[in-house]
C-alpha cells in the first residue's frame, strides 16, 4: 500500500477490545456518532497530544492515533506506519493481562505510553552506540586529518539526536500539562464515571485518580531519563569536538616544529653552501692550485653548516621551552631575543671573515 | 499607494461582516463612537497583542491590526501591507463557514490568529531549505575553504531565524499570558455576555471558556512546534559550524603535512647537494682526472638525498602516529626524540666523512 | 558645577506641579517632615526601585531620583546628571496634558517610565548602528586579517550591550514584581486614597489599580521588546564572529595550497637542478666535448622538473579533493597514498638511471 | 557470584533491626504479604525514587534499594554492589544512635541519603583532583602540544563528571518533588500514624513533619553544594580549554616567525647566491683574469644578503606591531605597505645594476 | 593559634550585647542550655544558612556563624577566621546605633548581612581590576602571541570569579527561600514575641514584619546587583577570548603571506637560477667565448626571475581579494584558477626556449 493509496481511502479505526484478538473495523464516522465525538475531536491536530473528551481518552503519539473508552481501544489505520508488529504482537497481552486489576482505560493508557517511550528509547538506542563509535574514533590521537566521513555520520546523528531531545520535551510536556492539573486526571479516569461498582471497590483502597498520576508520572521519570542521557550524549559531543581540535592544533603545532627545524637546516645549508658558490665562480681566488684549501672549505661548509644547525635548534629549544619570567616582561625584549640566534650567525660572519682574514695575512 | 501617502490618509477600517463580501470602510473615529472605545485603545502599541476591551477584542499581530466584535471583524487599512490577498481569498470564507457552530468572534480570532502561524510556518519555510542548502554545501569534506558567499547566505538566514525565533516567542508568550489567567478568557467570549441564548445553548454542552481556552492551546502548540523547529536548526548551524572548523583544519594537516614530506625532500637534495657545489668550486680537489669519481659522487648525492628522505619520512610516519606513551613520559624526551632524526643525518656526516677518508687512505 | 561641589550641596529637591513651570525648590528635611518619610525612605539605595511609602511612590532609575505625590513630583537635584532638558522639555508637557483625564500620579509616573525607556532606547539605538558596521567590516570575505581597531570597538560596543541587557532586565524585573502582587498596585493608586471623589467616578468605568497595571505592562511590554532586539544582536555577534573564524581559515588554507604549490615546484627545481650541479663540479663526465649534451641535459632539467612539477599538483589536486571512500578505509593507507607521488619521483630516478645507462651503453 | 546467578536466584531482602546486628533475611514475597505491599510497588523502576506506601517508605537510590517501615529497614541483597562495607560498617551504629531521641524511620532514612550523597561526594572527590590535574599540565604553557593520553584523561573525566551532574540532578529533584507537596512528607513521618503516643510527645515541643522537612532539606543543600562544585568545576574545563587553544594558538605565531624570519633569510641567501651563480657559468665575464673580483663579489654576496636580511627582519618587526591607523584605513593600502620591502630589494636591484654599470664604465 | 589548636579547643561564643563593647565569652553548651537549643541547631552544616529556631536566629554566612537573640548576639569563636577587625571595629558600632528605632535583632542581622554583602563586594573588586587589566593586555592588536603568565592569571581569576558567583547565587538563594514564605519572615522578627510593648508600638505605624521583609529585600537586590556585575564579566571575558584568538588568526594570516610573498621569490630565483646552473656545467653549450652571452644571460636570471615574481604576487593580490561571483561558481574552476599563474610560468618556458631557438637560428 503506498502513501497515495492510504490518503485517499477513508480512515478505518481498529477497534481492539479486552478480549484477545478481538479486533475489527470501523470508520471514523461510525465512530464518532459512537462516542458522541464531533469531527473536529478526531483530527489530531498535535504531533502529541493527551485529551480527555465526552468519556474519552484521546491520543496521538506521533504516527499513533487512538481513542480509548472504558471498553475498547480504537487505533487509527496503521498501514505503512510501522505499527503492525505492535499491534499484534504487544498490544493485545498487555490488554488481556488483569495482573494489576485496573480498568481497561489504564491498561491501554499504559499499552500506548509504553509504546511511546519504547519508540524514544529505540531511537537513543539506535543513535548513541553510533555517536560513541564516531567519537571514540575522531578523539584519536593518532590521526592527522579528521576522516571527514566521521564527521558526516556525526553530523546526522547529532541531528538525530535534537529531534528526539525535541520530541522527548514535547512528551513530556505533554504529561506535565497534565499531571498540573488534577481535574484533567480525573478527568482521564473514564471508568470511574461510568461504572457505579468502581465508586464501592474505591473504598476498597485503589484510588483511580491517584493510580492515574502514578501511571503517568512513571512514564514522565522514564523520558526525563531519556532526555538526561540524550543532554549527557550532548555534553559529550561538544567535549569530543574540543579534544578534536586540541588535537589536530597540536599535531599541527609538532609538524610546524619539525618544519621549521628542517628550515633552520636548509638555512644553515644555504648559508655555507654560498661559500662553495663563491669558490665555483670562474674568477680568480689565488687559491686554486693548493690542494688543501678543497678540503679545508668543503670541511668548513659541512661543519659550519652542522654547528650553525645545532645553535638554531638549541635556541629553538629554549625558545619554545622558556623560563615564564623571560617572556612576561616585554614583547620588544620578546623580538630581540627571537633575533639573537640570527646575531650569532651574524657574529658567526664576523668570526668567520675574521679567520679568513687571519688565513689570508697567514698566508701572505 | 506610497508609504507616505499611506501615512498621510487617516487610518480606515475595513469592516468584514458574516456575510460573504459585505466589506464597507468605516474611519477610526466612528469605529471608536460606535464600539465606545477610546481612542487610546486602538493605538496598537505593541508588535503583538491580544486584549479584551469594552465587549471587543483588539488584536495586533505585527502589520495585521484588528478589531473584533460579536457581529463583525474591523481590520485597520491593509493597502501596501501584503493583506490583500489573506482579506480577499482566505478571511471571507473562514468567516462564513458554520461547521463548528461557534459565534462570530471565534471564526474571526481563529482566522486572524492562523493567519499569524501561517505567516510564521512561511518564514520558517523559507529559512529553512536555504539554511540546509548552505550547510550542505559548507559541510562538504571537499572543499578546501569555505565559499564565503555561501557564509554571508548562512549568516543572513540566522539572522532571520533569530528573529523568527524573537517573534515566536513573543506571540507565544501573548498567548500564555491569556491561558494563564482564565479571567481574560471569559472576556474573550464576547457572545457569551451579549447573548442570552447562548446561556441556553451552553447548557446543550458548549462551553464558550473551554472552547477559546481550546482554540488558543491550539495555536499556542502550533507556535510551540514553530520554536522547537527553529531551535533545532539553530542546533544544526552550530553543530555544522564546528564540522567545517574540522574539515578546514584537516585539509590544513593534510597540506602541512605534504608541505612538510616536500620540505624534507628539498633538504634533502640541498645537504647532498652541497657535495656538488664543493666539488664544483675552483679548487684542486686531486679526483678531476678519475672519471669514476664523476659517477660515484653524483651517485652518492642522488642516492644519499633519497635515503635520507626516505629516512625522514619515516620518522615523520613514526612521529604523527606515535605509540601513545612514548608521548606521554615527558617533553624533553619528546624533543630529544624529535632530533634523532637529525641524528641520523648527523652519523651520516661522520659514516660519509670516515668512507671519504676511507677512500682517501685507501687511494692514497 | 563640579561633582565635588555637587556631593557638598545638600540635596535639593526640584518639585513640578501640574501647572506649567511652577517648580520650586525644597530641601530633603522639609520634604520629609511635609510628607512625613523616614529619611531611610530617601537613601535610593538601589539603582532601580519603584515603591509606594505613606501615599508616595518613591522611584530610582539610575540618575533620576523622584517623589511622587498626588498633587507633585519631586527630582532630586539633577545638576550634571543630564536630566535638565528633559526636565524643561518634556516632563511640563506631560504632566500638563488631561487627555486622558487620568490623575496626576499616574502621569508623573508615565513621564518617568518613558524616559527611563527612551533612554535605554537611546542606548540601543546608540550601540546597534556601530555594532551592524563593525560586523559588516568584519565578515568582508575579501579582508585577509581582522582589523584589529574594528576588533577593538566590538569589544566596547559589545561590553555596552551586557550592560545594556542587565539594564533592561533590571528594570523588567522591577516592574514585574509589581505587576505579579496586586497590592501593591493597588499602593501606587495614590489619588484612589486620598480623594473621596475618585471611588465616584470609579463608577463611571474607570478602574484606578486596573489602569495603573496597564500603564506598567505597558512599559514592561516596551522593556521586553529592548531586550529582545539585544538579544538579536548578542546572537549576530556570535554568528559573525564564527563567519570571522571560518573566513580568516579559509584564507590560510587557500595561502597554504597555494605555497604548498610553490614548494612543490622549488623541489621539482631543486631535483633537477642537483644533475646540473652534478654536472658542474670539476670532475671528468667524459661528455665534456659533446655539444649535443649540454641541451640534452639542460632540456632534461627544466622539462624534468615541468614534468615532476606538474605531477605533484594534479596529484595535490586528487588528494585534496578525494572521493570519500578512499579517505575512509584506513589511516595506515592513507600514509600509503600519500607517499606515492614521491614513488613516482623515485621510480623516475631509476629510470633516468636506466636510461643514462642505456645512453653510456649506447655510447660506449 | 556472577551477575547471572544474582539473577537466578529470586532478590532476598536483608532486614536490619533497630538492635544492633539483627540482621535477618527475607523473600520478597515474604515482605509484600507482611507489609501488605503490592508486587509492583517492589519493582523499584526508576534509578532515584522515594515513596510512601501504605505506611512504609520506599527508596531506591542507585544500586540500594529498601524499604523502611517504623521498626524495620529492609535492604534488597546487596551481593555484588559494593554495598556490604556500607550495611556492617556504617549501617548499624547509624540505626542504634539515640541522640535525637527522634523515630526508627528517621535515622533509616538519614542513614540511606547520608550514604546517597556519601557516593555522589565519593565521586565528585574521585574525579576533581583527576581534573584538576590535567588540566594543570594541559594549560602548562611550555607545552608545545597538548599531550593526547592527558586529553583522554580529560575527556573521561569530563564524561564522570555530567554524568555525576545528572545524578546530582536527578536526586535533587526527588526531594524537591517531595519537599513541595506538605502531604508526601506528612505520609514519610510513619510513627505518627502508628504509635499514639508520638502525639503526645508532639505536644512536647517535636513536630514530626517539620523534622522530616528539615531532615530532607538538609541533604538537598548538601547535594546542592556538590552541584554548584560540579558546575564550577565545568566551567573551569572550558576556561582551560580556551587557555589551551591560546597557548597552541600563540606557539604556532612564534613558530611561524622563526620561519618567517629564516625564510627571509634564505631568500636573501638565494637572492645574493644568484650573482655567484651567474659568475660560475662557463661564459666570458672578462673579470676571469682579476683577482680582486673574486673578493669583491665574494664580499658583496654575504654583505648583501645579510643587508637585505637586516632589512626584511625590520620590516617584518614594524609590521607585525604596527601603529593602529596604519592599519586601520584601507586593505588596499595596506596590500601595497606589505609590498613595500620587496620594493626596496628591486631599487636594491637597480642600484646593483647601476653600480655594475659604473664599474663597467670605469673599467672600459 | 594554628589551626590544630583552635580544634582542639571547646568552641566559645563571643556574646556581644547592645551596650558598648560588652563581649563576655560562653561556651556552645552552657548557649544551648541557656537558650534552650538543641546541639545539633548549633552544627551550622550548611556554608551558608539563615533559620530561626526556638525565638533565636541562627546564622551561618561562610566563616561567620552567630546566634541573635532579642538581646544579644553570639558569635562563634573567629580566631584566624579575620573577623576580629570586623568584630572590633564595625560591629560594635552598628549594634549600638539607635537611628531607626527598630529592635536589637534588626540591627544584629543587618550588621551580619552587611558584612557578608561587604565580603562578597571585597571579593569582586579584588578580581575585577585584575580581570580587565589582563583582558587589556591581552586583546591588544599588537601581540603576536599571548603572554602565557597573564593567561594563568586570567584562568586563576575566572575560577575565583565563578567562585564568587556560586557564593552570591547561594546567599540569594537563602535570602529568597525566607522572602518566599512569610511565616519563616515573622519567626524572624524575635522581639514582637517576647515584648509585649512591640505590639502597641506597632499600632503607631512600624510593621516588624514588613521592616524585616523590606530589610532582606534590601540584601538580596544588592546579591544580585554583585551577580549581575560578575556575570557581566563573564561575559566580557567570553568576548575576549574571542577578540584573542581573531588577533592570533589574524596575525598568523599576515605572516602567510609575507611568507607565501617570499616563497613566490625564492621559486623565482630557482627557476632562473636554474638557467646559471646549467650554463655552469661542465658541458660544451658553443657560447663559452661570447663576451655578450654572459650579461644577456646574467641579465635574464635578475630580470626574468623579477618579473615571474612580479607576475606572481600581482597574481596572489587578485587571488586573495577575489571578487566574489568568480569564487563562487564551482571548487573546479577554482583549481584551474589557482593553477593559471603557473601556466604563465610554463608559456615562459615555451617563450623563452622559443627565444633561444631564435637566437641559436640566428647565430647558426
């Protein structure tokens, strides 16, 4: 049956009695002039909704339509709503069971309650496992770039996850609205006003109205629990982005260390590799005929290089490790300190021209 | 019609009756004379509200200003408001429906305030999709940076959200304030209290206060789904917001990381490479006349950069995905561990120093 | 007047009567041994409060300290605190006006609420034009780095805002614990208790305590809708400020694409030129007197290093636009992939060797 | 015992005495027939509930579920729940005390929520050092980057502690739900409606219920406090992880002028190392035969690079603490100010070119 | 006395009567008989508590824990605790003031709430300079990263700040638990149930109760007033970290692009100094003895190596202020747009080639 099938037939309720498997049909208009119920009762305006009207109980939990007398429970086609299973398997003993010795409205109010929350808690079931799988595996340290897949599912289920935070507050002020309010209450207790025996075994010691709010408050403590692990799941989503972040910055933060270590390497390189430059131009340096002079430079520039390297990385070192009071004092100290290493290769020009001066007047 | 010249024609109310069309234009102050009210009474202070007077209801819903009485509905001067068509098309045959069986003044709030939630449920219907439409062009894992007119769209839409979400509130709590206190709800049944027979009726089971408390519950819970929509897509531009700061910040490790794979190459290729530049400088280096030599250190440095790199690269694979408590012991091992890798090239100096020296004994 | 001089002036009261510009001047003892007040009564403790003491409504809203009578309002010396215009402009009209013959304490006090409303008005009118710039300016997508002054005014006007917003709720919540006991606005009624005629004209329709609840709503209404627009603005920052962080991200990553481009380039360079260096140092190659070889191998640099070049950008491309699923299988791939351009650079190497060694074996 | 035998084995109920260690065991079913109890009222549902029931107070809190009545206090087994230290150790002497000379149910009941908000404080206690801890070393601003196994700490710790706000929570809104409805506690004071004589001692000055209510108050402040240190502890989470990402944040920008500054240096290198380049090409320069070229464009390569260097540190130096106007007019103006050093290399250019000129035009 | 002592020692009240510096001292026991209270009334359990118990105000305020009578006040030994300056100075003074008439348990409390509002005030204005001065230094545009040691004192006084603010939200707390129930506000007013002579006194117009209530109210409006500030400094500290991290991203957006300036600069002269280092080879290339080779070649290294660099920062202005419909149409285009400056560089390749062929065809 598809969609467009379903909306143009007219609504058929199910009608479900106390007895097992007693079902049968009935359209909504048969059902109306029935109970006594204006049309305008049955339209089911709220996604949730739980109103007492003429003697009976009328209630749509999402895709659920249904009225309750003190005989019969009436649910509204379930086609193509996923309802089936419900009806069949799980309605009908929940009905039947006389365990409680309650009427037959609280044991229906009780069949579609349960039903509701089961729904909602289906849902955290089906989204939670995912989230915590997503998150155990975007927290992990050892990934570079978050898997953007991940995310992707992370996503969808945190969408999920606020529509069914959305749809638990509106159950439960749904219950609230009533459990405010003892006329309501009384109000959903139908057996009480139609059947004059229930008035003598009240006496007996069951208050219906009191049954009632115990009823419905238990369902209530059981969504409040349902939203409290859906806002823990919340918290913990919002914790996981953090480290997330945390994370990528830091790997982020080793690779820019490791970077510029190996630029301080390249520099270093680059510097005395300039001193080869010099030599390889086709002029004269008078120097071109002593053997040792080749190794005396190319032993220089590998050395000078290395040396030159390890002042930069040392420096980097204090640098990103300093003493706290070194760093508060001043921002303009700050830039000449982080120029020092730079004014020791400078000093190093010196030193090195210097020599060279000495090699020369040596020399000659 | 101008805005000015609009301002500048005194204010006209257009009077809707029962009957279909019977639309005539009275002006402010008859309107005031006829229904005793005073003129502070029609200056509609407020974007929205929803208030009893003198056996009327005056009602403002931002550009939609009302007066409602047990035999007509007196809608203040629509022209250049976007009314004409709501007057024209939907108001009348509201009005003139009899389904229900309820007096004037109910047809009339019910249709003023449906219109309200249609204005709203429209808004929301056109933030909405172009809100989805952004974040799901924003989210997608293959873009490198975010296409800021797709920002702007974004950050105009939650604008207007915010603002829908303002207007919900305002006229849920309009509303609330009503249901709140049952008093004002009395007065809304303006047929109640000019009728008599509409005391007899109620004795057939209409009861007008339960009635209007139903009608405004209804549209309070329409308003209420209105909100908790708008809240859940606020939810999503955060939770989509935070997605995009991680798909930025991997395509950033994913680059530093590439950037930094290449880095090491290029050092690489510049430490061997200065080989070169030394056997390129004009000296005498006593290998010129070998032609094996030729070969052999151009092997070496192509060979030597290679190893390196790879070496390099390794380390960096062993360093982003490090066994976790090699990290965790202490910071300076983890700087110490950071230079083995330099080590490594520090030991290839000595290991290339000693074979050249090697081949120097050995050539010597 | 100096604020020094100011604190050693005893305090004098300005009182306006009902007729125009009949103030004169009172000192704080006269004015409570007149209206028999405590001098604890005229401490204005509290930044904002409103009560009724001894038939007096005694009011604060910031720098405006009144007394209100049935027959006078009494202001506390306002010298330097900005209240003269308001003072000689408006209060005289406004307590002069009968249109609504309603008695003079409540015109008094609607004189007082309204400039405590306009002022906050004129707060928010103050900070929003500067706010909307200042974000407009900030989320240009075309600007490369936040303008830090721009920075600097939304930290002020941002700070005016909270202020703002606590303003608006103090005063909302001043005036709701009046509207929520109605006792007390049956206190602030002064002219209900004090004139024998008022209960006879209450007969007339109006109700003193019900006009005087009105008239608080109504500003509590106007209170609300400030506080509501600061909202608004509170969120729009919050927005902005994400739009700044994703812009200023998304820069970086374009500039980090684009360097990593370059780099890739400097390597290919750098690759290709290692074999003109090779071929530069002073060793026999034995194709010294080739003509041919010199543009065979400088051919080889630039194209080689074009061809390389050109590899690792498209191969950039791929891995920053990647088809999902082939990011989401495993890191440890990942790795795999991303090191496979760099085969390629290696697998070239062979084959330049290979085809070298053809070349010599074809040589020689 | 396992959990399955645990469950195999139908719950027995341990049930303590007001003498000391008379402890004795009974079935459940046992218990709802003395107590005149029904089945489902033992079916403890929700995880925090406290009721009374036909003169017995049920409680579960957690893992302890019992049942008080005014002579006895029945704990369900307790086997596997960490509960035994409690029911030997603490239990009994709390029963026996007589200090307050007030009913058995009373020091049952403080017995239990003392041990409630004993293991609610057990775990804020176990969790707060852990927290503080990490996020000592995590802000650590010598941290380069943040350490990942500490960050999972962090994030477990984080999960504790909402969950630990949800049970602070929960079980603040179960006395609450009790302290709000005079009748419920009057229902817990069970002597009163057993002994007689509790009357008369009333009239001595002891009113139950209000022992009752400041019993219950009691643990609601305590559980209050533990609330507010949870949140407290909350927001110091996020402080710090703001902290977190600042130091990451500011790492990085001194990393990054480090490479800046060593880029600009190799540039300079590279920019200079070009001259001996071209100088090393096998072309006729006609200086090959003068030895002091070699020396002067030696010379000029370091002096230059170094100059050039010194120049480009200072512009970075002015332009990363620049005077705010400068910044502040124009983006364009400010594109052509980060120009502006590279301008002074290419008149470094031309004045290069000139002085070559000059010194062609004085050798020719 | 160290703190060990002070436990050991039987805890003393000090008894402060209404005549001047009349402390006598009394232990706790010879108190609780005296004033026949309970020892577990004098527990002071909570931090922070205020009842009335057996015609005495008992009353803990943090370190401060006092009983008031009608006609004195004891308050528990404050060795070490800094209350004698308090106790000494202030207190004495404020017992004995007759101003307003009122009895001695007025005064006793308002002294108490005084200096308990005054602790709280001290608190806040010890950490709100502080807080500004650091957020000062800290959002000014000019630092390149932030100043770690001022970060510590930022997150040591947010954490006392939120300290603070779970202090006063506990002290309105029980200040607004009293305000709500009028019974507790009347058990507080001691002297109208011992002395007789209060209730004619009261008749002359002073009301204990409504003094009392207006005496808490007064406290409680300054509680919130501090909360009100210190949630402004929340706030305030939010936008802060804000402005913190735009100035980081800003300032790290500024170096990229010098950087990225740089890069394009050095790829020039890599690209161009390729055409030196092949010319440098020891390879025939025909042009060894033309005089002009050597400055056409030298001068096509400088001038092409400029121009490529011109080309391609001209080209990096026009890619980071892009106009926006260009960025817009697709990701692709955008690539192929990225990749455009890197054609020029190749159809330079081609010119330039084209160019040698010309000039060889020429030559040849």
């Amino acid at each position: 049956v598809t969609d467009a099938t379903v909306s143009s037939v007219p609504p058929v309720f199910v009608v479900v009695r106390d007895a097992p498997r007693s079902a049968t049909e009935k359209k909504k208009t048969e059902l109306c002039q029935e109970l006594s119920l204006q049309a305008r009762d049955l339209r089911f305006q709220h996604s949730t909704s739980l109103t007492a009207r003429n003697n009976c109980i009328i209630i749509r939990m999402e895709s659920l339509k249904a009225i309750v007398t003190p005989e019969h429970l009436s649910v509204l086609d379930f086609r193509g709503l996923g309802l089936e299973r419900w009806l069949v398997l799980d309605l009908a003993p929940q009905l039947a069971s006389h365990t409680h010795s309650l009427p037959f409205e609280f044991r229906a109010l009780e069949a579609i309650l349960q039903h509701k929350v089961n729904t909602l808690q289906a849902r955290l079931n089906d989204v939670e496992p995912s989230i915590l799988d997503t998150l155990e595996s975007l927290v992990d340290p050892k990934i570079l770039s978050a898997d953007r897949s991940k995310l992707h599912i992370l996503l969808q289920n945190s969408k999920s996850l606020s529509e069914l935070e959305t749809d638990v507050k509106v159950f439960k002020d749904s219950l609230l609205k009533i459990l405010d309010e003892d006329e309501i209450i009384e109000e959903l207790c139908l057996t009480k006003w139609t059947d004059p025996r229930v008035f003598e075994e009240s006496s007996l010691g069951i208050d219906h109205a009191e049954e009632m709010e115990l009823l419905l408050e238990n369902y209530y403590m059981q969504a409040e629990e349902l939203g409290n692990k859906a806002r823990e799941l919340r918290g913990l989503i919002d914790d996981s982005e953090s480290v997330i972040f945390i994370n990528l910055d830091s790997h982020r933060n080793v690779m820019m260390r490791l970077n510029l270590q190996l630029t301080m390497g390249s520099f270093s390189l680059t510097l005395f590799g300039l001193i080869g430059v010099a030599f390889g131009m086709n002029l004269t340096s008078s120097f071109e005929e002593d053997p040792r002079v080749f190794w005396l430079v190319t032993g220089f520039m590998f050395l000078g290089s290395g040396m030159i390297w390890r002042r930069l990385l040392s420096f980097l070192g204090r640098h990103l490790e300093p003493s706290i009071p070194s760093l508060v004092i001043q921002t303009h100290t700050h830039t000449y300190v982080s120029l020092s290493p730079f004014c020791t290769v400078y000093s190093f020009y010196y030193v090195t021209s210097l020599s060279k001066y000495k090699y020369f007047t040596s020399k000659y």
